[in-house]
C-alpha cells in the first residue's frame, strides 16, 4: 500500500503571477495517456542501455559536457572561475573572469570603489568664474587678461568720463557697436553693463576677465542679454546675467569661449539656426517661467553646436535640450543638478526631441530628476561615449504624471547609442526603452543601483523597442535587472546581471524578464546572487538563449513561495530555446516551466538545487499545466527533492542523452527521487542515464505515461528513513514501456507495479535485491514480444528480457510506496 495520499495542490506565488495548480483527487480511471513514440530499434545489435548511432552502439547518458563546461558522467562544471572581482564576469565558454561595462574611466572621472563602473564627484558649490568639473574641483572659465582677436579695436568702459569717450571709446557697449562694421573688435573693461546686446555680423565682443565684465539688463527686460543673427560672431571673457535669455543666436555663426551665462529667466543659450562653438564656459541657474515650458540650459532648436569644456549647472527644467534639425556634439561636458519645477515636472539632464541629436563624449549627468539623458520622437538620435550618468530622481514629465527617473531613455521612435558609460543610483530604470520602432544599443556599459521609486523599473526596462547589449553589466537592479516587455526584443552579447533586489513589498527581484511577447535572445548572458529567479519568460514571450549561466539566485528565509531563487521559470505559453546552459545552486526550482509554455534546450546542465526554507522544493526541472519540456545532452545532477518532475494531463517531457544523477538525500521521508510523473503527464526517454538515486528513480502516478528507450538505471538507495529504494515505481494506472534498458543496483525493486501497467522488451534487470514486483491488481505475464499497448493491470514482459544477479527474481507481499510529490 501507498503511504499518504495526493493532495496534488499547487499554490505557487511567483513573482508578480499566482500560478494555482488544481489536482485531481488520488486513483486511476480511464485510459492512460501514450508516451510519445520511443526511438527506432537499433539497427545494429547492441546491448540493453546502448542505442545504434551512425552504425555504432553508444551508451546511454550525457557523451560530452557541453561547450564551456567539464566533468565526467554528467558532473558538469563551467571552466570559469568560482569568483571573479568587481568589473569582470563569468561567462560561459571562458576560462578566466572577462572585463565587463565600463572599465577605463575618462580624465577627471574615478573608478567607483563598488568596482563596478566610474563615477564622478561634483562640487557642492561654483561661483564667479568658475565651474563645476567631474573630479570635485571649481576650475577658472577663462584667463585674465583675455587675449584680443585681430581687428579694429573700439574700447568699452562704464567708467570713461564724457571727455573720454570719441570714435573708438564708449561707455556702453550698444554704442560702441552702433554703425560698427565687419573686423570690429571690442575690448569690454570690468563693469556692469544693464544692456541687452545686438552683436552685427563680423564683430567680436571681448571681456577684459570673464568674472569682471558683466552684461545684465534691467530685471523688467525682455530681451537676450546678448543675441546674434547673421555672419560671424566671437564672443569672449563674459558674464551674461539675469535676461530671459542669456545668449540667443539666430542665424549667425558665433564662436565663444571663457562665457559664464547665469541667472537666466528661461533659457540660458538659445540657438534657433546658425551655430555656437561654446569651450571654457558655464551656464548657471536657469529658472524656469511660469507656465512655460522652459528652465532650459542650452536649448538648440536647429543649426549646429559644438561644446568643448563646458558645464551646465543648476537648470530647472533641463539642461541641454536639442529638437528639430539641431546637431549638438559635445566633449567634456558636464550636466549636474538639473531640477522638476514647482510642480515636479521635468528635471532632465539631456532632452532630445523631434529629430534633434546630441553626441557626447566625456559627459557627466549628476544630479537630474525624471531622466538623465533621453531621445524621444522619430528621428531623434542621443549617443554618449566615455560617459556618467548618475544619481537621477524620480520627477514627472507634463501632465501624464510618470515617475521615470531613468538614467538613459529612449522613446517614441528615437535612437540611442550607449558606449563605455556608467550609470548608477537612478530612482526608476538605469536604461529604458520604449516604443515599437525605437533603438538602442549599448556596449561597455555599467548598469548600477537603478530602481527604488515608485516606478521601480529597474536596470533595463524595454516595452516594444529593440535594444542591443554588448560588454554589458546590470548590478544592484531594484525590480527586475533586465526586461523586455510588449513585444521588444532585447539582443544580447557578454552580459552580467547580478544582484537584483526585490521591492520594497517584496516582489519581483528577477535577473531577466521576458513578458507580453517579448523577446529575449543571444548568446553569453550570465545571471548571479538575483533574488527570485535568475530568468523568467511570462504571458506568451520568447527566450531564445545560448551559453547562459545562472548561478546562486539568493532566495529568501521564508516559507513562501516569493523570494525563493529560481534558475528559470515559463509561464501562461511562452516559449524558450536553450543551447548550452548551466543553472547551478539555485533554490527550490532549477527550472520551472507551467501553463502550456514550453522549453527546448540543448546542453542543459542544472545542478544542486536547494530547498527553501520551509524544506520544500528542491527540484531540477518541474512540468505542470500543459507544459513541455525537450531537453537533449543534459545533466540533472544533485537536486535535493527531485531531478524531474512532471504533472497533469496534456504536460509532457521528452529526454534524450541526457544523465540524472546524485540528488541528495531529503530530510522528508518519500521525497527525494530522479523522475516523477504524475497525474496524467507523459515522458519520453531515450538514452537517459539515471544514476546515484534516492528513495525512487522513476515513479508514474495517476493515469500518467513514460516510455523509456535504451536508458540505464544505475543505483538506488533508500531515503533517510530507511525506505523504499525502488528504481521504477508505477501505479494508479499509470503505463511504462521498457525498451532496451538496464535497471541495476537498486536496493529495493527494480520495478514495481501497484495498479499499474507495463511493457517490457529487451532489457537488462540485474543485480538489484528484487528484480519485479506486482501488487495492488497488477499481473504479471511473459509473451514473446510485448504490446504496444497493455491492458489494464497487466504487466507483460517479452521474453527478450533477462533477470540475472538479482537476490529475488519476483518479489511478493505488499510493498509501501511513496505517495505523489506536492508542487506547492
């Protein structure tokens, strides 16, 4: 009799999904399901556990461990390293830790002390003359005195009495540039000068020192401080302060440098067509209008702008901003400590809109709210080389009221190229992607510490866009590290995402996600210490991986299923492909695969998988709810509870080369075994090794079905209690078809029938202290060759079969038998 009876119960709290598993009451009835059609009898004569390949018999089991991995009978280990220090990563295929993200870091930015990326500090403070750079100093803007360009000199002082003041001295600098023609220069003394400035085309305005010549309107003015629209303009050794806007260029060609534009009442520079090369410059505290969409740093609306040496400090709004037609490239540019408004809206650090692009390289972003840097709208384009995103709020954009904080973002159809840049300590997503026809790629990059707000989005957050990750580490993800959701597909190439924590409720935490048919696919991803679960495709999406790693997911300390640490979950019909994997010490489930969703996978290796904290699970691989796995040349070695488990009509398996081997002794009586096929599932065998088993090396349940075809079951022991021990345990109806297979070294029975059925061809039952035993209705019968199909209770076995070495060829009296495992 069986011990216990099946509760088959199924209450799975996964991540962010209830997945509820109702199970039949115990007891067979009706017909038994058909296990898939087994292979093709050898076409050579080989030996029972050996199949017939290219003319050759080979023996049942995994040949070869899969590329990147070593070991011997299914004891697959990745030849990486077992650790490797900050700014490396284990990948798949390598034998020592690969440098990974951003790890040459630009002048005047440091390695982080986490060793992840680079990081940069910002000044607290910079008046004057003076700017905020990324190694924490104020430098000058300018030299003193500045130097005069070649040209007909007119000399402007605020001090020049009236006797003073003739063709080439004024004391204004409208009236030295009235009338001025095409060479002028003017040589500007230190002053204040409440003026707005016309600059005619070809002049060149000059300050004396950046910090002593100062052009600030009277507070009620409405024009620029200084504005230019046609021909050449040089500007040098200025402060523009206190005018709606700062510098306005509309049409002219203005070179500046050694510029301060501070205090501005909407936007700092405005170039709305023509050009600026800005270097050695600052633009300081803008404000934002009531009302107006501004609070701009530097706003180019077309035309071209070139930055050299500048920074933009203080905006409330947005620092940089490009729309249109309008190129900005810069180069050592730093942005920090762009603001919301009153309002919390905006607060960017760089805004592309509208088919505007920028190009950085050497730009820090300290200190913005809402976005770091951004493209959004067709056409737009944002690349950044050499590059810092970090410490970005949670602010809202406009009335919408989303909190995004994301370190990079691209949007609506834009374009944004990421390479060698560092983001770290961003409130929503360190990248987001969003949008059917919106790009980005990345390489070198350092995902850090994103997530935490509301929004909590984590490292990579993609809906509908296609992303490229190269050379890529997501460490320290708040939510999920990587996701690709609503049809994006994400591509990846040498990636690392480790370390992703759960929310503040406790949700989520997974390594990669993959949910409302999004796409996750590539090759040399590599997932580590992630809470819940290493990789997980829901709600009808697509995995499509090779040479992956999942390792440790850390798990929980409770007796929940939330925050356990599984290597890969499949759920509500998504679909994953696998070519060489390893999933090694994960909790409670290496993989878990439910509701019609499906796993291919080719070199699968999953290996020691724990219990959680309540003694439940320890799975390698379970199949429920109309799921399938495919699994060829795998290894299932040292899962606490169970290697395989497979339940409820329609799910169904299909192994082939493949080794279950060594799961661990349970502390629960009856609950550690290789197989287990329940409630109606069907699995197919070919070529599978089951070796070092504990309490049971097969056990079919409930009406359920397996056909195993040339494979060797090699030692079984009884569980820590002493009991058991049987290799294949069938009952409640349930089918086994035996073909070409050795059952060996149990110390129970080799086969066991307890209202179950069979049929037994060819094989090999030796050595073990009971070869075949029948109870519960059950009967055994010998015929020359066995059925395809046996009736109900009975158990044929075709004459092709030996029994040699066994202590008892037929066992009798009643055997206790374990009861169903509860996936719960």
């Amino acid at each position: 009799m069986r011990e216990g009876v099946c509760t088959w119960k199924a209450a799975f709290a996964l991540i962010a999904l209830a997945a509820v598993t109702a199970c039949s009451s115990s007891g067979g009835g009706g017909e038994a399901p058909v296990a898939q059609e087994p292979s093709q009898p050898p076409a050579v004569t080989c030996e029972p556990g050996e199949a017939s390949v290219s003319g050759a018999c080979v023996a049942a089991g995994l040949v070869a461990c899969p590329a990147g991995m070593a070991g011997a009978d299914g004891a697959c280990k990745p030849t990486f390293p077992a650790t490797c220090k900050a700014g490396t990563a284990k990948l798949l295929g390598e034998t020592a830790c690969v440098p990974i993200g951003h790890t040459t870091c630009a002048a005047g930015t440091a390695a982080d002390a986490s060793g992840w990326g680079c990081t940069a500090t910002i000044a607290a403070s910079c008046t004057g003359a003076t700017r905020a750079t990324p190694n924490g100093a104020c430098v000058a803007v300018g030299t003193c005195p500045s130097a005069l360009p070649a040209g007909t000199v007119r000399f402007v002082d605020d001090d020049f009495t009236a006797g003073q003041i003739d063709a080439t001295h004024f004391a204004t600098l409208g009236a030295a540039l009235a009338g001025a023609p095409a060479g002028t220069v003017l040589s500007v003394a230190a002053g204040t000068y409440h003026e707005s400035v016309v600059a005619p085309a070809g002049v060149a305005i000059v300050g004396a020192c950046t910090g002593d010549v100062v052009i600030e309107p009277a507070a009620f003015a409405t024009s620029p401080a200084v504005s230019a629209s046609s021909g050449s303009v040089t500007l040098r050794g200025l402060t523009l302060r206190g005018a709606p806007v700062g510098l306005s260029i509309n049409g002219a060609l203005v070179t500046a440098d050694a510029l301060v534009v501070e205090q501005s009442r909407g936007i700092g520079i405005a170039i709305q067509s023509g050009s600026l090369s800005l270097k050695s410059s600052v633009v300081r505290s803008t404000s934002k209008r009531a009302g107006a969409d501004d609070g701009v740093g530097l706003f180019a609306l077309a035309g071209t702008t070139t930055l050299d040496d500048v920074t933009i400090d203080g905006s409330a709004g947005t620092g940089i901003s490009a729309w249109h037609t309008a190129k900005v490239t810069a180069h050592g540019v730093t942005i920090a400590r762009t603001t919301a408004d009153a309002g919390g809206n905006y607060g960017w650090g760089i805004d592309i809109e509208s088919g505007g692009s920028f190009d950085g390289t050497r730009v820090v972003v300290a200190g913005a709210s809402f976005a770091g840097a951004a493209a959004t709208d067709k056409g737009s384009h944002l690349a950044l080389t050499d590059s810092i995103v970090t410490d970005v709020a949670a602010g809202t954009a406009g009335s919408g009221g989303l909190e995004l904080g994301a370190g990079a973002a691209a949007t609506q159809s834009a374009h944004v190229e990421l390479h060698h840049v560092s983001i770290a300590k961003t409130a929503g997503s360190s990248v987001f992607a969003a949008g059917v026809s919106t790009t980005l790629a990345a390489d070198g990059v350092t995902a850090r510490d994103g997530g935490g707000a509301t929004a909590a989005l984590g490292g990579l957050y993609a809906s509908g866009a296609k992303v490229t990750l190269a050379s890529t580490v997501i460490v320290g993800a708040v939510h999920n590290g990587l996701q690709s959701l609503d049809s994006a597909t994400v591509t990846v190439d040498g990636v690392l995402v480790r370390d992703t924590k759960t929310n503040a409720d406790t949700s989520s935490g997974i390594g990669a996600l993959t949910s409302r048919k999004g796409k996750l696919e590539g090759k040399r991803l590599t997932l580590e210490r992630n809470a819940t679960a290493q990789l997980a495709a829901i709600e009808g999406s697509f995995m499509t991986l090779s040479a992956v790693a999942a390792l440790e997911a850390r798990g929980g300390a409770t007796d929940t299923f939330t925050g356990t640490g599984i290597g890969l979950i499949a759920d509500d019909a998504s679909k994953v492909s696998l070519t060489t994997a390893y999933l090694g010490q994960n909790k409670l489930l290496g993989v878990s695969l439910r509701r019609t969703s499906s796993l291919e996978a080719t070199g699968l290796v999953v290996d020691g998988v724990e219990l959680i904290a309540s003694g439940a699970g320890g799975y390698g691989v379970l199949v429920l709810e109309g799921a399938s796995a495919t699994l060829s040349d795998f290894a299932i070695r040292g899962a606490r509870g169970a290697s395989l488990v497979i339940g409820e009509a329609g799910t169904h398996a299909t192994l082939s080369r493949g080794t279950l081997r060594d799961p661990a002794l349970d502390e629960n009586p009856g609950v550690a075994r290789g197989v287990s096929v329940q409630a109606g599932a069907v699995a197919t065998l070919d070529r599978v090794r089951m070796q070092g088993m504990t309490a049971t090396a097969m056990y079919l349940s409930r009406a359920s079905s397996a056909s195993l075809v040339s494979c060797v079951v090699d030692g079984v022991v009884p569980d820590l209690a002493g009991k058991f021990g049987d290799a294949i345990e069938v009952v409640d109806d349930s089918v086994l078809r035996l073909d070409h297979t050795v059952v060996r070294n149990a110390k129970g029975a080799a086969l066991v029938f307890a209202g179950g059925r069979g049929a037994i061809s060819d094989s090999l039952i030796e050595m073990n202290s009971v070869g075949i035993h029948a109870q519960d209705g059950s009967e055994l019968s010998e015929a020359d060759v066995a059925p395809a199909e046996p009736e109900a209770d009975a158990v044929v076995i075709a004459k092709s079969t030996r029994f040699q070495d066994n202590a008892t060829k037929i066992g009798q009296g009643v055997l206790p038998l374990p009861q169903p495992l509860a996936a719960e």
